[in-house]
C-alpha cells in the first residue's frame, strides 16, 4: 500500500510516498540516490547492506521502509562531517581495510554502532560484534586493526 | 621471531640502496612485515620481451595507446585492466611512474573504459603485475626516450648530457637548462617513436617501484562514493529480475507470467528460455518475477556431490604428460616404500559480496555498457553480439568491481541485460540476486589427484608419479630433485577438457585456478612421505630440493615462523608447504589446534614467505597475501558446494559458510626479493598454498590426514586416530 513516509536522512527529513512493505535497501538506492548500502544477500547473512537506524546497525534488506517511520537514519554517506570523514573512515583508509570495498560500507556502520555502545573494545569484542558482516576479500585482519585505531582516536578526540 | 635453524637471507643483502632503504622503511609498517633482500641466485630471468609478448597479440605496440602527458603536467595512465580489490589501480600507475620519471601523485588512471584505453584480455591469472606490467613499463620507458629526444632539439643539448627527474628534462651541466614534459609536449599527442626500444630498468634503480605506496580507491570506498555497475543509474532505465530454472539441466516447458503481468508498471518479456520481469524499481520486478508460474521437465542429471567423484574419474580426458623424466619403473626398484594416495576437491564457489551486475543503455543504433566483469572487452563482443551492433559502436565502462575471483570472466549478466535492452528499447539493469549468483556460478572444478611415490631409505624421493583429474596444468608440476617422476594432465585448468557434460554445472577459473587442488595434493603426499621416513617436514622438504630459490624461500618461512623440527604428528599442529605459482615461489607455514572431540579447528596463526621477484608495491602485498590466506580457510574447512540432480542446494551464506572474523588467525607476509627474475604477481599465490599448509598442520595436530577438502569437522573426525 502506497502511503506517506517520514524519517530523517542523514540528518535531513525526507518524505515519500511509497508502498512501506518495500525494504529500506531498495528505497535508499533508487529513489533516495544513495547506493553506498550494497545488496550482497538479500537475506540479512552478510551486513553490506547495513545502515544504522536509531543508534542501533540495521540490515536494511529485511527492513520495510514502514518500520523506519518517524526514525533517524545514517548511511555511509552520511558519515563524512562538513567535508571530514570521519575517524572510523580514517581509520579504514590508514590500515587499507578495504580491497574491492563492497563490504566496507556495512563494515564501518556496524564498528560506529559498536562503538557508540562500546568505545573502549578489545579486539574480542570487535570480531563478536563485527562476525556477521562477511568479507570476501579477507580485510578482516585489517578491519579490526581499524577500528581499534578509530576507537583510540575517537578517545582523544572526547579528551580533547 | 626466533630459530636459526635455518640461516638466511637478512645477511645476504646485495642491493644495499634500493632494499635496506626500502626495509628500514617498511620496518614502520604492520602486519609483521619482514622484507628480505638477498643475493642473487645464479639463474636467468625471462626476457621482458617475451613476456611482453605473451601479453598478447592486440595489445598495442604504440606506447601512447598506454599513456599521455597533460597540458597541466598530469599524466593519464590507459589500462584495460580493472579494479577488483587485488590493487591494480595502485600498482599500475607506480610502474609507469618509475619508466617515465614522473611521481607517482601526479599519474591518473584510466581503467577498463573500452573507448579509452588499450585492448585487453582480462584481469586474470595475475597478470597485472607479471604481464601487463612489463608492457606498461616498455610504453613509459619509450616515451622517456622520446622525451628527452625532443628536448635535445628544444634545448640544444645533447641526449647524452640530458637527465629526466619529475617529470622535467634538465642539463646535467647546468641544471636550470630544463623543460618539462607538459612544455615539449603542449597537450598533444606523441608522434615519434624511439629508434629502438630501450630497456626497462633493472631493480636496483628503481626508485618508485617496491616502496609502500597508498590505495588509490580506499577513500572513494570508505566513503560509500565507489560505484559499482548496479549502483550505475540512467534516466528511463528498466532493473529486470530473470527467472531461474529449479535445476541445471532442467526445460522450461510452459509459463503463466499474468500475476506477474498484474503487478502495476511490469513488463515481462520471454526470448527463449529467457523470461525477465521488468520493472523501474529492482524490487518490484524481483516480486514479479517471483510471481511467474513457470512449469519445468525435470533435469536428466542424476548427479550429487558424493557419486561426482565416481563419475569424473570416468570421465576425464584422455592424460596428457606435461613433464617427465628418468623412468619410472626404474624408479620403483630404488623404493624402499611406496605410497599411493588419492586426494579429492570439491567444488567451490566464488561468491563475491557483489553479485554480477550490468546495465546496458542502447542510443541511436550505439550502446553503452556499465559491467562487473574482469573482461570488459570481452564485455563491449558479447554486448555487440547481443544488440547485433558491430562492436566498435559497444562502449563498455567499467565501474569497480566487488570481488573478481576468477567468476567475473564471462558476461552472461550483460548479455542479458543487452537483450532485454534490445526488446524493450530502454536501458536495462540486470543484478543478480544471491541464490542466482550461486546457482550460475561457474564453480572451481571438484578434481580427482592421484599420485603414487617412493621413497629410498636415505629419505630421498626416488619416484613421482602424479595424475591429475579437472584440475588442469597450473602448478601440477613438481619441483623437487626427483630422479624418475612423471605428471600427467587429464582435462584443462578451468575443469573443462573432459566428456561434455562431466560437470552438472559451469565451472571456471577460481582465484589460483588448478593450483589449489595441486598444491594440496602434491605437499600433502610430501607430508606423507616426510612421516613415512620419519624427518620433519621442513627438513624433508629441503632435503629433497635442488631449486635454490626454493630452498631459500623454504628456510626463510620456516625460520621466521620459528618452526621447531620434529617429525610429525608431533601434537603441537604446526604444518609446512611450498609452492610454485606463475613464477612465484612461496613457503607457508601454519600453526592449528584441533578439538579431537568436536573435529573443529582453530587456525591459531599462518605465516607466508613470499618471492615474487620484486614487489612493485610491499603495502598491496601484504595486503593480498593476507587475503588470500583469510580467503583460503573456506576452502581448507568448509566451503563445498552441495547439489543433486541439477539443483544447487547452497543458495546463500546461511549453508556456504565463507570465512568470518571469528576464524581468523594471527598472519603474516614475509617479502622476499629475487631481482634477478621477473616480476610476478602477489593476488594469488598465497591463498594455493593454504589448503595444503592447513592440512599439513591438521596432521601434525592430531595424526588426521585428510585426503577430501574441505576439512569438515565430520570428515576429520571420521579419520582421527582411534
Ligand atoms: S544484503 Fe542485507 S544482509 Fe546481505
Ligand atoms: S573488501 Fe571485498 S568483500 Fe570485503
């Protein structure tokens, strides 16, 4: 059914009308424009479609766009601050955590919602948190190097 | 890292400039990189022209085909190759910048945009590096050349007493006699060629070429800005979902599209046995097509992934000798013991996070084409052939690709969406889904390896006689001081070659095509023998090797891994393989715990020594050494395909388990340097060698040989020493 829908879109409102049992994954890259949330499974088993919805790592794949109503939502586009990545993006960048990328964007937005809850994790804490999200490529050595060094930098900044 | 057992390398440096710079550089890295730079061996490399010419026939002999000097200084670097995470875009430009003596920031680069840049075959096999790159480097080093003959005539100075540094001519006698490139240049293109060509430069100068250097695409990735072919939009474009069929092999008989039909705005179109549901949302259409009632004759295959092996064996191509010497049967009398092994492979999937994608926009008897493929001039034929358009009017463009692996190299997808286009008019996406992907992958061949050896009672080697069933050449051959040994081929690398039909589904190249099978199999029976004598397996190794540079690449892996001798099992899990891949020469070494009870194993860390001549860029190979070995551990422990009659049974990561982050060991990559010999490429070699190393060390943990991969806890349960 086709019915008006609200949220906030990396910080901006955005309304559509739109059928809400359609997945939040397929509205982003279409009508939205914003392709950075990947479809890898279509299931919810591999995470490259994750976006975070209120806080919390969402797989927007299995999530109606009705469920999102009223909700804040960030997507990897919406990470990168007045032109500044942000240090989870840095970090990625600095330790190559990427190789044909198309995990990365699920990658970063599960680590800044697990940072968020978490901003001190042991390198235990983030391979639990992180082991849905699947990599074909192999980074992982390289994405838990990073998030270690982001929740480091993001520790500085707070101090700051 | 201990043990000097085995005493190499760091001692031997001959090139004091280039690697000891480079490795006190590298020391500020992590991954517990090493680089060891040693003497040169006594040995020739191959020629760089006969490599250039194995880069093909059609790859252009006009060095400006490869490259071009800006207005602003700004140099474009054309390569049909593409970037599917293995670095490419990184490496490339670093070749071209260390012939033409430009820094490297200043380099730009075009990639697998049919138009703009020079024919190319495919990014496979490693060719980047090994074969590409000597052809790139030629181009560079031409225009050098060329360069600095115009700016002779400009400056009226002789060639001789001219010098090139960053992109600038100047007088080695008065320095502030210069031009630049952009100046001699002026923005146009190069007309005169060198009157001969000049050679490339040998390691020891390089000044670019093996220093860490950053990846190009991670900001664009770690932004969410790199497009992929299914993020590509064009207006009035059509996403088409495409009916799969229950099983390979099965007919479609009839179908009734009307609830598809039914849904508003979709279009479902029937050419042959292709049906897609259209739609200008990829959902819909993929809830459309979900809707057509499609009615099938069942598949003649009857076919599973346990009688396969049964019948592959039946099947296979006549055997093909790719090498041999001595005689085997005189080998046999100088055996003390012989043992007869056979090892078996499973099919396996690619599975790339991106599944195959393409979108094919036809405009006024032309056609543009965005693909995820490793071929995109293989891409801009089949999309010409598909529109029935000559090819010259296909501009195929390629976006990045989210992981290759081998399953990118045909284009049905674009096909596809070439055809759609082609009956609707309008431009048409074609994505697959997961279980698509899956189902029409062109999985690594399952592969049959039989090999019966002997040993004398000094430990040697005496015979090999190895038989290799659709897993093809590549690797194939061994390298040890075998006096009476012979290898046999049955069928081609890609699991082809055998009766049509002996495989229930398409089958391809896979990251280290052959090779994975081959070098599990052959340094499995290695292993096998070294326990039969009862000497540890490194010492086994190199006593049973001549091959210097193996020997080398041996001793460095084992000694960085602080490898302990003992013969095996020896219940601490530690396992060693060597290898040999498209010329680079590899030692791995592993460490695993094995839960008797369970049969689960824990790989607890992995270690690579690594030769592949001279790496063009450490940073990108540690990087890829470190994926291949990540990658490698679903193979070794549990990706199998699993199939019956035409039906694929594992259709998305819930059954085909790849590697997660709770598998991963602690890794590292030792570099080592033969400058002497070509360079090779760092994308592969190391995930061939894993499954043969994970195995080794299984054994060493728990005296479980595993002759089937992957190793499941249920297969090495079933062979656990009671
Ligand atoms: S695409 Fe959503 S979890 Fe894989
Ligand atoms: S970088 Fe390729 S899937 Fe993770």
């Amino acid at each position: 059914m086709v019915e008006p829908i609200q949220f906030t879109l990396n910080g901006k409102p955005v309304r559509l009308e739109v059928d809400g049992e359609r997945m939040l994954l397929w509205v982003l890259r279409t009508e939205l424009g914003l392709t950075g949330a990947k479809y890898g499974c279509g299931e919810g088993f591999c995470g490259a479609c994750t976006v975070i919805v209120d806080g919390e790592p969402v797989r927007s794949c299995q999530a109606p766009i009705k469920t999102v109503r009223g909700k804040g939502i960030l997507t990897i586009e919406g990470l990168e601050r007045d032109g500044k990545l942000h240090p989870i993006q840095e970090a990625f960048i600095k330790h190559e955590a990427m190789q044909c990328g198309f995990c990365t964007s699920g990658m970063i937005l599960t680590a800044y919602a697990l940072l968020a809850k978490n901003p001190r994790p042991t390198e235990k804490d983030i391979r639990d948190g992180l082991e849905d999200n699947l990599c074909r490529c192999g980074t992982h050595t390289r994405v838990i190097q990073a998030v270690l060094t982001a929740a480091a930098e993001m520790k500085r900044a707070v101090q700051r | 890292m201990s043990g000097d057992n085995y005493p190499d390398g760091d001692r031997n440096e001959v090139n004091p400039t280039g690697a000891l710079r480079r490795r006190d550089f590298l020391k500020t890295l992590g991954g517990g990189l090493i680089v060891v730079a040693t003497l040169p061996l006594a040995g020739e490399g191959l020629l760089q022209e006969q490599q250039a010419r194995r880069g093909g026939q059609s790859a252009p002999a006009d060095f400006n085909a490869y490259l071009r000097v800006g207005e602003d200084g700004r140099v474009t670097c054309y390569t049909g190759k593409i970037e599917q995470g293995q670095g490419a875009m990184t490496v490339l430009p670093l070749m071209l910048a260390e012939e033409l003596e430009v820094a490297p920031s200043t380099v730009d680069l075009v990639l697998g945009d049919t138009d703009l840049c020079p024919y190319d075959g495919g990014t496979v096999g490693s060719q980047c590096v090994r074969i590409f790159g000597p052809l790139l480097r030629a181009a560079a080093a031409e225009a050098r050349v060329v360069l600095v003959e115009m700016a002779s005539e400009k400056l009226n100075v002789p060639v001789e007493r001219l010098r090139v540094k960053d992109g600038a001519v100047y007088d080695l006698a008065k320095p502030e006699t210069k031009v630049t490139y952009a100046q001699l240049v002026q923005g146009k293109r190069i007309e005169r060629h060198a009157a001969a060509k000049p050679p490339l430069k040998a390691p020891a100068d390089f000044k670019v070429m093996g220093w860490p250097a950053p990846r190009r695409d991670a900001r664009e990735k770690a932004t969410g800005r790199a497009k992929y072919a299914g993020d590509i939009r064009v207006p009035g474009m059509l996403y088409a979902s495409i009916l799969r069929p229950p099983a390979h092999g099965a007919k479609l008989k009839t179908i009734d599209a009307s609830s598809a039909e039914a849904v508003a705005g979709v279009r479902v179109v029937r050419d042959g046995d292709l049906v897609a549901a259209l739609h200008e949302q990829p959902d819909v259409a993929l809830a459309a097509a979900a809707k057509i009632k499609a009615a099938y004759d069942p598949s003649p295959s009857v076919l599973d992934d346990k009688n396969i092996f049964d019948h592959l064996i039946k099947n296979a191509a006549p055997g093909r000798a790719v090498a041999q010497g001595g005689d085997l049967a005189e080998g046999a009398k100088l055996a003390a013991t012989t043992i007869e092994s056979t090892f078996l492979n499973s099919y396996v999937a690619h599975a790339s996070i991106e599944t195959h994608a393409a979108l094919v926009e036809p405009k006024d008897g032309k056609a543009t084409a965005w693909v995820s493929t490793q071929a995109p001039f293989r891409a801009k034929e089949d999309v010409a052939s598909a529109l029935g358009i000559p090819s010259k009017d296909v501009h195929v463009i390629e976006p990045y690709v989210g992981g290759g692996f081998g399953g990118k190299s045909g284009n049905p997808q674009a096909v596809q969406a070439a055809k759609l286009a082609k009956i609707t008019g309008k431009p048409v996406q074609v994505m697959r889904t997961r279980a698509d992907e899956f189902f029409l992958d062109t999985f690594r061949p399952a592969a049959v390896v039989n090999i019966k050896s002997g040993l004398a009672a000094d430990g040697k080697i005496v015979f090999w006689d190895y038989e290799v069933l659709f897993a093809g050449e590549r690797s194939s051959q061994q390298f040890y001081a075998i006096p009476h040994h012979r290898t046999v081929v049955r069928g081609d690398t890609f699991g082809g070659g055998g009766t049509t039909g002996a495989h229930p589904f398409g089958t391809g190249a896979w990251r280290g095509p052959g090779s994975n099978t081959n070098i599990y199999a052959r340094e499995s029976q290695i292993d096998i023998l070294a326990a039969k004598a009862g000497i540890d397996p490194v010492e086994f190794r190199l006593l049973n090797l001549s091959d210097e540079r193996m020997k080398r690449v041996v001793r460095i892996g084992a000694d960085k891994f602080g490898w302990k001798p003992a013969k095996a099992p020896s219940g601490r899990g530690t396992g060693f393989a060597c290898a040999e891949y498209l010329g680079t020469y590899l030692s791995a070494a592993a460490e695993v715990a094995v839960d008797k009870a369970t049969g689960k194993v824990k790989v607890i860390r992995m270690l690579c020594a690594h030769d592949s001549g001279v790496t063009v860029n450490p940073d990108g190979a540690v990087l890829q050494i470190e994926g291949c070995f990540t990658m490698g551990l679903g193979a070794a422990f549990a990706e199998e395909v699993h199939f019956k009659n035409g039906e694929v049974k594992d259709l998305n990561f819930d059954t085909y388990q790849i590697p997660r982050f709770s598998w991963l060991p602690k890794i590292e990559a030792v570099l080592v340097e033969s400058p002497q010999f070509p360079i090779s490429g760092v994308g592969e070699p190391a995930i061939t060698i894993t499954q043969a190393v994970l195995a080794n060390a299984v054994f060493d943990a728990c005296g479980a040989r595993l002759f089937r991969l992957p190793m499941t806890p249920e297969r090495i349960r079933e062979v656990l020493p009671k």
